[in-house]
C-alpha cells in the first residue's frame, strides 16, 4: 500500500477542492451572488471540507484524524442541503443541483469509506505520514485524476 505523504494526495480532500471550486464559480453569478448569507453559508462550507481534512492529516493521529474527518463529512452533507435552499428559490437549475449534490455525496462517500479504512487500520498502526508535507512550490496545483 502507497503511503499517503500530504494531505493534496488523499482522494476526498482532492474530490472537495473540485466541488469548492464550482460552488465558488456558481456562487458568483446572479441571485445567487446577491444572496450573501447563503452565498457566505455555502462557501464556508466547502472550504470546511477541504480544511478539516487538512488539519486532521496535519494532526498524525488516527483517532484525531477521523473526528476531523468526520466534520468534513458533516459539512459535505450542510452543501448538500444548502443546495436544496438554492435550487428551491431558483438560484440553480435542476442540472447544476444534480451534479453539485452528487459531487458533494461523492465526496461525503470518499471520506466515509477513508474513515472505515483509519478504523479497521488502527490496530496495525498508521498508514500515513506528515513527513514532508509542503508541496514543492507554493503555486504548484496537485495534478487530479
């Protein structure tokens, strides 16, 4: 198994940098760029989700490290329902509510399915590292699958 180096190669803190950058992107047009409580609401939750996997990571801990993943998946359900308030007062059409609540399911799933994997791993010891954790240049973006 590979180890995990920096928190930029785990998989659902890449999935959650793809979906801040589209709540970013559709919360920057129209009504829904009006609506600043919402607009402020769903943005910090993103960035939540991104954050928490981050700082866990950066913790070392297992145990530590779930609970902060667990947050990540709880703001990964607040988009979700945020979404529900923008669609409903037609800030997004039934195809940007579609694939916005699947990415940001998918992601809730990714960090469910790492958190299960962290559990099950504990008694064999840690299957990360925080060595080396900086990227190799600060503007450098971590390539997607």
């Amino acid at each position: 198994m590979a180890t995990i180096e920096r928190f930029e190669q785990i998989e659902a803190w890449q999935e959650a940098r793809r979906l801040t950058n589209a709540i970013y992107e559709l919360t920057s047009e129209g009504k829904f760029a009006r609506d600043f409580g919402l607009r402020d609401q769903i943005r910090q939750a993103a960035v939540s989700v991104m954050s928490n996997i981050a700082e866990g990571f950066e913790r070392g801990g297992d145990k530590e490290f779930i609970q902060f993943l667990s947050l990540a998946k709880g703001s990964a359900g607040e988009i979700r329902s945020q979404l529900y308030v923008a669609f409903d007062q037609r800030y997004l059409s039934q195809t940007q509510f579609d694939d916005l609540a699947h990415q940001a399911l998918h992601t809730g799933r990714l960090l469910a399915g790492f958190m299960n994997y962290l559990k099950k791993s504990q008694l064999g010891g840690v299957k990360y590292k925080t060595v080396g954790t900086r990227p190799e240049t600060r503007n450098q973006r971590p390539e997607t699958p």
